[in-house]
C-alpha cells in the first residue's frame, strides 16, 4: 500500500474506513473471479489441444519451430 494512500485512510472517519475496506475486498474478489474464469477457459484449451494430440491430430512441435522465424516477422494483429 502506497504510503500516500495510507496517509489519506488514516485521516478519514472510521466508518468510511470500514467502507473502504469492504470495497477494496469486493474488487480483490471479483479479479479473482476473473482471473479464475480466464485461468479455466486457458485450461480447457489445453485440456483439448492435449487430447487432439494424443488423437493423432495437431501440429508437431518440429513443424512448429520451423514457423517460429516466419510468425516472428508477420505477427497476426
């Protein structure tokens, strides 16, 4: 916590600090709560793309590697 910011709740009433507070807690909430949707979705992505793989489908990693150079130099927008 920025010292400035600490300075400015240590001059406010106690009740508008416990607001404060319970606002800072609802917004650490709900990113989490969004982190955890992104992190799921990635994790389903991969859930998938491993599976394709283990099918036979896919793209090898040599293949792969081969395309890095060209991605690097004409990246999709």
């Amino acid at each position: 916590m920025k010292a400035e910011f600490r300075h400015k709740l240590a001059q406010l009433p106690f009740e508008e600090k416990i607001r404060m507070v319970g606002e800072l807690i609802r917004l650490r909430q709900q990113i989490k709560t969004e982190n955890g949707s992104e992190e799921a979705g990635l994790l389903a992505r991969l859930d998938k793309a491993a599976a394709e793989l283990d099918a036979g489908k896919g793209v090898s990693v040599a293949r792969v590697r081969d395309n890095i150079p060209e991605w690097a130099k004409n990246p999709k927008k």
